[in-house]
C-alpha cells in the first residue's frame, strides 16, 4: 500500500518536472556557424547483384541395366549406352566445375581489392605511434 501511495505522488511531480524543463532558464549556446563546411564524401549506395540462376541438373540418361544379357548384341548396346552416359556425365561435370571455378576467381578477386582498400584507408588513418 505504501508503494502504491509513493507511486500515485510521485508520477504528478514528475509531470510536473518534465513541464518546467521545457521552460528551462538555462539559455542554450547557439550553434557555431563559422566552422568551415564539412565536405561530404560522395559515394555509390550498395546495388544488390541478382544472384546467378541456378544451373540445370543434367540431362544424361542411365542404361538400363539387366543381371544378363541374352546376346552380345544386347552387351554390346548397354556399352555404348554406358559409355555415353559417362561422357554425359563427365561433360556435365568439366563444364560446371569450369563455371563454378570462374565465380569463385571473381569472388576471390572481389575479396582481395576490397581488403587492399580497406587496408590503405587503415594506414592512411592509423594514429601515431607512441614514443
């Protein structure tokens, strides 16, 4: 109860305080407009780049396969289907592997170029040595 009763005097002096401030007697500097004008540095705000569509997953088409073949004709076709397949596969592979190699390059070099600026910007700022 007495907490109830010191909260119910105490939110009107409150009120009553953040009233006064805004009369305050206290006169404010007025701001110092001789200072030299600041330049702004001028930049380019950061532009999304659309990622990349995902590739399509590859079109090469498994030989069926059978516990044995009746002649060497069938033998003989399945070799070829599986070799083609194979060929498929390994095209599949060079090419996206060669793509995936070329981003991760480009990315790579991204990288380095933003930390060489990151790094001039750092020296040309460090603070003194202490002696």
């Amino acid at each position: 109860m007495k907490k109830l009763l010191f909260a119910a005097l105490l939110v009107p002096a409150l009120v009553f305080a953040q009233a006064s401030d805004s009369a305050s007697r206290i006169k404010k500097k007025a701001a110092d407009t001789s200072a030299a004008p600041v330049n702004l540095i001028e930049y380019t705000p950061f532009t999304e780049v659309p990622a990349e569509p995902a590739p399509t997953a590859h079109a090469c088409v498994q030989p069926p396969v059978s516990k044995a073949f009746a002649t060497q004709i069938e033998a003989d076709q399945f070799n070829d289907a599986l070799n083609n397949y194979q060929a498929c596969m390994k095209n599949y592979v060079t090419v996206h592997t060669t793509a995936a190699n070329a981003h991760a390059d480009v990315a790579n070099k991204a990288v380095a170029e933003a930390n060489a600026y990151i790094a001039e910007i750092n020296t040309k700022f460090a603070a003194p040595a202490k002696k």
